[in-house]
C-alpha cells in the first residue's frame, strides 16, 4: 500500500523552518510540514501574570488559531462569533505545556514569552507544526532576551528541545505524520510531544473508529519517536543557521 | 510508601454508583470515586444537530461543569465570567468522544443523547468519574429509549462499555487512582479510557514535572488497565440492580 | 379538594436540611422541599468588594443557578449560552437581599460571605429551598469564621434568622408550598421571604392569569407566615444538631 | 414632617403623559413622573416567537433600559459591557408581566408587541413610570393594529388598563411615589402594579434597612392603590384626548 | 427639481440646538436636524484612562447608539445581542475624533469627558446631528469644569468649534443635509465634519451606487461648508443664550 | 527633505501581488506594500444571507484582521476579548463597500463572496493593501466560479477593478502611502479608494492633528489618484500572469 503522496509509512513530509519571517516579533518562524503551514511568533515582555508576582519565576504560554480560510470550507472567525472554541482552547493549552516542558522558570526570571501559533493554511498536523516552530520562535526570542540582558547573564531558560509529531492507523497501517485526508480515515489517531533526548511530554491517543490495544499503541510511539528524532535534528539545524541568511 | 489514605499504589479509592438519582432525567448517576462526587444525567431527545440531520444516525454529546464550590477555594461560574474555559471545553469533549466509543449511530437512529456531568465536590479524578458514571446514566437513557420504542425494536445503540481512570507518576512511584494531593505532587500524569474488553479509547499523558520514557508509559498502562477492569465490574454490577433498589 | 400529593393546603412539603455537605465549603446544606434539592456552599473569604473597601463593612452575596437536568425537559446551559438569563439574575438578587437582610455588616468586618444555590432537582419552590438552605450554610460559615478569629471576638454578624416560601391562588384556593404542577396552574403566586420574628424581608406576588385582590393577598400572607414559623424551627432544629452527626 | 419637595405623602409628583412622541412607532410616550423621564415606544410585528407559533395567541414583551447618564453618575453601556445587568432584566421582565396582565393574547392573534421603556432621565420611579406610560403606548399601538386590520375586527386585546406606583417607608412615615433622595433614605420599598379596577397584578415589597410587619404593608398598599386610581384616571385623560393635539 | 420637504438643494432642515436638556449631566443638549433629534450629554470626570495617566493630559471620548425604534422599523438592542454593530462602532469614533480635533489635551489637564449621543428619533443625518449637538454639551461642561476649577484657572481647553452636515448626490443633484429618504436613494454620500473657521476635521465620501470624479466631490464640499458656516452660527447663537431660558 | 526609505513623496512602496498563495481558496493573494503583508482569500459559497434570499442577486463582504504579532508590540486577539474593536469594524466595512463598487450583483447570481484579509505584518497602509490584494482575489474567485458555472455563462460580475492607496500630510509635505512612522507623524490622513478609471469610491480624511484646507485636500487627492493608477497597473500585471508561475 503506498500513500496519497507516495511518502513510506515512516516518512515525514517535507519540513522547512524559516526563521525571522516577521521584523517585529523577537522570535518568528513559518514553518511548513508539507502544505501544512504555520506562523509562530514569540513575543517577550518583562513581567508575569499577576497569580505569578513575586515569584521570580517566568512564565510562557501560546495562543492557536486558524485563519477562517486555511482550510478547504471557510470557518467562521471566533472573534466573529465572540467565543474560542473547545478545538482552539484544546491546542493552545496543548502548545503551552510542551514548551514549558523545556523551561527553567526561575532562570527565565519575571519574563513572559507569547508564542502565537496561527495557521495560514492546514493539511493535518497543524498542532504538532505549531508545536515544532513554535520551539524555534522560542529560543530565538529567549536568545534575543539574554543579548538584552532581559534574562539575567549566565541564566539558560531552556532545559532542552521539544517538537512533535502526529501518528495514526489508517487501514490497518500505522503511518507517520498524517496527511488531513489520511486523518479523516484513521482508526486511531495519537499527537506524540517529544524532547529532544526521546523522552515524552504528551502522549494523546483517541480513538476515532475502534478502540486501540496495547500492540497498536506501542508500534505509533516507534513511528512517532522515529519521527521526533528527525524533527529535532531539523530543529537543530535551523537554528545553526545564522538568523537573516 | 503509603498513600496518604493507606492505598496500595494500584488501589481504587471506594466506589460508588448510584442509579436513578434524578426524578426528571432518562438516566442519572450520582457516582463517587472517593470523595469526588459527580452527578451524570442523561437527557434523550429525538432528533439531531442540524449537520446530522437525514444521515439515519444519532448523536451523543457531553457538557462537563464544576460546582463553584466543589473545590477548596471557590471558582467564578462560567456563566457569570460569560465563556467557559480552555479546561471545561476540553474535558467536555473528551467524555463526549469516550461515550461515542460505544456507540452504534445507526441502531441509535436520528436521537441525541447529552450527557451533563456537575461536579458535585472534587478530589481529583473529576474527568474519569464522570466518564465512568456518565456511561451508566447513557445505559439506563437508552434502555429508557428502547422500551418507549424512540430506539427500534431490535437495535442496539450500546457496542460495548466504557470507563476511566487517572494513573501518575508521583515521587517515582507510580500510582493508580490519584487524589487532589497527589496529583499536584505528580510528575507524570495519565488519563486512560478503556472499554470493557480492556482496549484503549483514550490514551492522554502528560509530563507535568519531567518527561517520562516508555518503562514508565508501560508502567501507567498496566496500573490503567487493571483499575478499568475493577471499573468494568462495578458498572455491570450496577447496571444488573433492579432500579430503585 | 385535595392536592395532587394529598397535603392540606397549608401544609408544607417535608422539609430537610442536611448541614456539612461539602468537605470543602465552610458552609453547605443540601436542602429539600419535597423533590426540590437545592445544594447550598457558603464561601468565606477574607476582604470586600473595591466599592466597599476601608468601609469597615462586611457584604453578602448570592449566585443562583440550576443543573440543566434539574427539570423535566433539559435546558440549555448559560455558561454555555454566554449569558446569565433574566430569571437567574433575579432569585440570586432576591436571594442575596434576603440574607443582607440578617446581617450586621459591621460586625461581619471586612470579609464576604458568598452563597452558590445550585439547583440539583427543581419541583416547585427553588428559591424559597435556596433562601431556606443558605441561611443555615451562612450560618455555619459564621460560626466558622468566628472560631477561625476572622469575624472579632464577641461579634455578632447573624441578627436573626430568615426563611422563605411560595403560596399561591390554585382554583380559587391559596395553597402553601407549590409544587411544580400547582405552580403553573396557580391564578396567583407569591414569594414570602419572612424573619424568625414574623416580619417580612420581601413580598413578591404576581398575578399569573388573574390581578387579586386585598382580600386574597391577605390569605396568602397568613399562610405564608404560619409556613415561615415551621421553617424557622426546621432551621433552629438543624442547627442545633453537632455538626457530623 | 414635609417632604424635600413639600408635597403631602400621599401625593404624586406631576405626571404628564406625552402621545406620539414618535413618528416612526406604532404607540409612543413621554411619560414624567416629576423629573423622571422614560420614552415607550411600541412596536407591533405580525407573527409571533417560534415557541408560540401556530398558537393562534400573540405575545406582549417589553425592554428596558437607562441612558449612560440618566442619571446622578454616568453608567457604563450595556452594550459596551457586553451583558445586561440583572436589574435591567428584572425591571424588562416586571413591565412585560405588567402588561400582560391586561392581554387577551386570542383575540390579539398571532401578532407581537415590543415596549421599549428607555430613561431618559431618572428621579426615582423609573419601572413604575415605565409601565405607567408603556400602557398609553400598548394602547395606541392596538389601537393602530385594530385601524390596520392586523387585529381582526370585533377583537378586543386589550382586557382593562394597568399603571404602577412605588411606595416606601421613610423615617416611619409611608410615603406616595418617592424621588431619589427618598427612595435610598427607605426603610422598606415597594412597587405596586394595579389593574385600571384595583386589583393587584404585581405587589414588590423589599425590606432594605430594617424588616416591616403586617400593619406596615397595609399603609403602603393603602397608600399606593389610591395613588394607582390617580394614575388610571390620567392614563384615561390622555387617551381620551385626540392623537396630535 | 424639489426636494420631498420643499427645500432647496443648499437648504438645511430646521435646526434647534435645546442646551441643559437633563438635570444631571455637566452638559447636555437635545439637538435637532428636522425629525432627526439627538440627546448629547456631556460627563465630566476628574482622571484620564489608565495609557494617558501622568501625561497631564485630558481626554474625550464618544458613545453614539440608537433607541431600539428611532428608526421606522425597530433594531436589536446592541447590549441584548451583547455586542456593538460596525455602524456603532464608527460613528462612535467619527464623533470622537471630531471633538478631539478642538480640544487643547494640555489646557483640560487630566480631566475626561465622555459625549453620549443617544438618537431618539432618526430621520437621516444622525452622526452628524450628533457632532453638531455635542460640541454645544461639550462646551457646557467644559464651561462647567471652569467654574468648578476643575480645570485650572486661565485654561482653555476648547481650541475652536466643530459641527458637521451630511451631503449626497441625488439624481444626479448634490443636495445639503439629506433626509432618510434622500439618502437611500444618493449615489454618492458624504460626511464633512467643518472647524469653525471653515477648515476640514474629517471629509468622508463614499460612491453608493456610481463612483463618483472630483468635480462632483467638489460641488458637494461646497456644499458642505456653507451648510457648516450655518451649523457654527446657530451653535454660537446658542450658547449665548443663558442656559435655563 | 528625504522620507525615511529614500522614497520621493509621491512614489509607492515596492508592491508585490503574489496569486494563488492558498491551495484551499477560490481566490487567493499575498500582497506586499513594503513591509506590510496581507494575505487575502476570497471564498464563494452559492447562496446569499437570508435578508437577500429569493432576489436573484449575489453579495460581497470582507472581514479584516490582525494576528496578534504583526505589529511593534502584540495586541491582545479579538477571539480571546471576546469583542470585534471598532478599528476592526470600520476596515472589514471599508474594504467591502470598496470590492462591492465594482460588483454586478444580478451578474453575480445568488452566490456569495468572502474576503477574509489577515494581516500578517503591518508597518502602515493596511487596510489599502487589503483593499488592492482582495481585488485580485475576488477575480480569480470569480473566474473560477465562471469556470464552475456558479456564475451563469456570459454574466461578467465584474464591472471594473478598484484599488485603494494612503496619503498625509507630514511636516507641511503631502506624501503618499505612508509607513507606520510617517503616519504616526501626519498632521492629516487620508485613504483614497479608486476605480481603475480613475474615479472615487471612498474618500475618507482626518485631521490627525490640525484641521486641513481645501488646497491641502487637493494636494492629497491628486497624490492619491496618480498612486492608485500604479497600483491598477500592476492590479492588471499580476491577473495577466498565468496562476501558477
């Protein structure tokens, strides 16, 4: 069986990571999973929420969104409706976890980091691209932070990587990093968040056609930690590159 | 180690399902998992959301809520707040999913049932009680459906059962069943849906504190599956007393 | 005549309330007026609303509120909706005026007292239940706060006790205590909202299908206060009970 | 004892009722109660709610609202705030109920009318010259849809008239229709809703600083249904006069 | 050609500009253009928002809404929809900006008024009725605020007048003022907001139906500013006038 | 004097009009002013809102926004506030009204187009390089909905092109499409909306902070109509490319 696309099971789409794609933003990169593509900017501010004051520890979340036509019907726009969905709500909490998996709160200090992750246009895995530049955007803005001396000299914010990747069983077949027409047909679908050493952050499998066994799930986390692997050495590799090149 | 209750690490804390709570609804469940206290009702209408409407099939939907007052310092009511956040939104669709696992849309026919689940008091577990109860409360709706013949004759909505439980990993022990106080000390933390037949609905890990490998993912499975088998039972047995015993 | 559950017409429903519900409240009563379960919290804390600062003054309020099962047919959640309904808005003012109505802010200090009545099953009567239970989870909450020192020692923020309960015109006939059945039959209903000396707190009477007059008001408000005097003594009754028991 | 502006306490201030106040609605009237300004505008619309349809009944339902500065302190919008407020929705609800009272819902058909009551300027009494003036309205918009045919003819919605007064215990002393400064310096207050013969079709008293007993709400219903009998006369008055003069 | 009400195409409608309209408001005015009437009423309060506090600057700020039935047929109420319009929002904005244009932020000191512009009756026109009629309350409280010394003795904190007149092509005619009726049937309409002195505030045209080419966009600014010239004496002629006359 | 870019007052930014940037929409474009990126998709659905059904014609609208990031420092998003601002409401407005001057709406059929502009990256001149990208959209949109025959055969919906560009008046000198710190600095602002036969279809000036006269207004008013026929030039360049290359 080969797939729409004509990728092995095993086989990511192709990823680019392209960082400094805003001029105001202090961490910003598009990044693309095949046509699945995502802005994700980071924006620093000194200070915490009020519930952290104090604390001198930092704090970083995310916001996910959708462009009303970045997928293939138009949807209506939240701000137009006046209400976040439980889909946006989902992700973006989902987004926020990973990164502050592979932070250092107290060597952050009362900083802030905003990573917005909007999606210009969608073909699956939007959540796990997201997730994957909006690591890039981080440690470009926490490298701009530590140039401005915004985080204190010496201090490393980030414990590590993090990036991530989607998996699922379409037709019997556990594939690699879904396609949106291959997601609609999964049986079973799962969003692994990985560090960059292959450990995880987030395992999230549902079932969407017919429960899963313990076989099932154990040959996703291969596919997905596989996966993982690769997305971190592209990570890696981006962020090797000098900014502006 | 012991449990600050005395548990064994793969101990359940004492539950209770009780049927029949609510005079108005199909189906209603007050089920306790300790001192977690939640009132699942199943309300049964005939007929479906508009984008289901002459497809044949029904539908089964989930509004999961907190009392202000069901956790130890009050929260504002959404209601009052004007939007329902990020957490209820997710925890609604989550047992919504877990519900639909079972279900049969066909033999069901164009009925929707909604499922509320109030979080009467919280101790941690809030989610997998209301899933384990809500299952029983969506049995009692649907054999109410089925003897006021809105389901036809001979069909069978129910494929199966369902329930659920919260695994973690606290101080390297890991642990089945967590109360409040454990799972704020928790480094990993798991919720896991399984159906009857011991196969996995939902899978959703999260490293709260540090990332886990697959040893301890194994680990998790194993206590979620065995605590979901003792579930299994107790909703069978529940479900085999006459109602209004 | 006789009523549909065989009461005289002044006659209440049984009438129970059950103290120390909730673990986690420093007040709560589950209250019932036959099938109508009210569940009351009552959360102390520390401080006043902006408008009242440096005032010296105490304040109590309310929030009303029901399950969307608690009766017949299921209504539509209004965290959901993103607004609180008219009728909402109304019991919880009438709820929180009553209670003011028994306060010396003075005394209290600069602390809130906040009532939740939710709702958990409705047959009639859910904001004379709520009125009903949530003085006695004030009271216990003051109790509480006396011997926590957060109300000064040889304050007295309780100035009497207060209840509440519906009459109503059903077939030319004023009946105490409504349920849901003679409710929407009923010419005429009244709230009467009345201290444990007799007096009132308010008078709410509303003419459903036909205007009444001085005459029938008059009847309405002898039943209501001979009602009134029972609950009062329901009240002391359970408050006099240790606490646990 | 006299009043701030010397008027006896069982006297009104000057009322005057202003008709086609507007060009574009069905019934519209200025209506003063001393300084207190409220426009009515009646708004007749062929059909009915959805959960009325097909009834053969129509539907009578009334909105109101205070101009940001009506009165002493600016208001914030309800609109810009995004959510109505629950005194606004109580005072809507009252007038609607008020005027229904006086609705023979058959014999208007399915055929609906809108009061909107706005303050244009507020002294106290703004509900009770709402629904004072909202009749005038009412009636000149059946009026109207009785010329149009939208009533068929020979029918007579309109059952009898309905005005409302307050009414307030001040220092001891019961007191007709009270300004501002009167009604916050109350003891207990109470609005009065009465049919053009009498009768009562809403009685809202509230204690606000102390508890009143029986003898109390004798003086003030007294008090308040002879000032009712002054208002039906004048609602009489204007009415008779000719639309336009 | 004549217009529907017999005036000439440079032809305003009567104008009445009535000052200190509400007893409560440190200005107001129930302006009129024809059946176009506008209540504005000016609010003084000593501060600024929270971006302008320690600048030592003031500010003024604008709300324009619509009574439910100003129209002929009735609107939603924004606050019952729970949000403001587009329309809302601009001519909000547009009337804020125009007063702004003749404040000295300086000379106000850190002082705020907001301008209420509640349309009571819409007959075309009502943004700009608006303007015209807010200048006059915002020149009253500013008077005001003098003579409290709110603002500092020798301060001046208005730099000029502004009022503003609507214009349009009609079959091809450019008219002056237009009336509801007018302006539904223009191919081009324009907004021009005037200082006294005859310069421009704001100039707002927009082609309806046929764009329109500069020679057109020339007659009606013409237009426009001799109908401002008439709009600035009748402000003036009015607040000479001694308020209370 | 030299603008901060090098460019003479009455030269564009380079402009670049990049087609069919969305796989998903009938119509898409990124357009570039300099460093302002909007990307617009235009979206056909068959059908038109329920105010136009049945009258065989077509409607055009636009929705405008801002990720959070596209600007110096990030804006809170409107879905989160849960409110459209007013700057949001009066550009979707703006750029609507503009795309419907060239549109043929009984060409069109009863079908509907959506522009959805999303501006990725702002540095002034947004809403006209929205304006002048939707343009281009919309026309492949409706290409291919004649390809489709959702537009009935021989129908041209089109009845021209329209652009819009930005002018000011900044130290005395008028230029033309202002970048965010020229604008920041214009005593007046104004955008100006063409056809490509060089007549208006908005004209909107403001004085930012000194009232303009005629002169000046036609000082900006040339700039803007020289500005607007480079921009219909490459408008024309860009739909002459074969989509794709």
């Amino acid at each position: 069986m080969s797939r729409i696309d004509g990728r092995t099971p095993d086989q990511l789409r192709p990823v680019t990571i392209e960082r400094g794609w805003s001029k105001h933003a202090e961490g910003s990169v598009l990044v693309s999973f095949g046509d699945t593509k995502v802005l994700c900017t980071a924006t620093v501010t000194e200070g915490v929420p009020r519930w952290r004051k104090g604390s001198g520890e930092g704090w970083v979340t995310a916001e996910y969104s959708m462009l009303p036509r970045a997928t293939n019907t138009r949807g209506d726009r939240e701000s137009v409706r006046g209400k976040i969905g439980g889909r946006t709500h989902e992700i973006s909490r989902l987004i926020g976890r990973s990164l502050r998996a592979v932070i250092d709160y107290k060597a952050l200090g009362e900083n802030t980091v905003v990573l917005d992750c909007d999606v210009l246009q969608a073909d699956g895995g939007t959540r796990t691209a997201a997730i994957t530049g909006a690591y890039v955007a981080l440690a470009d803005a926490i490298a701009w932070a530590q140039a401005k001396k915004i985080v204190k000299p010496g201090r490393k914010p980030l414990t590590g990587t993090v990036c991530a990747i989607s998996v699922g069983i379409v037709g019997s077949v556990p594939l690699l990093d879904l396609r949106y027409e291959e997601d609609v047909r999964a049986d079973t679908d799962m969003n692994v968040v990985c560090t960059g050493d292959g450990r995880f952050v987030e395992v999230q499998g549902t079932a969407e056609a017919a429960p899963f066994d313990r076989r099932e799930l154990g040959a996703l986390l291969d596919l997905a930690t596989a996966g993982c692997e690769n997305l971190t050495a592209l990570q890696l590799e981006a962020l090797a590159r000098t900014l502006g090149e």
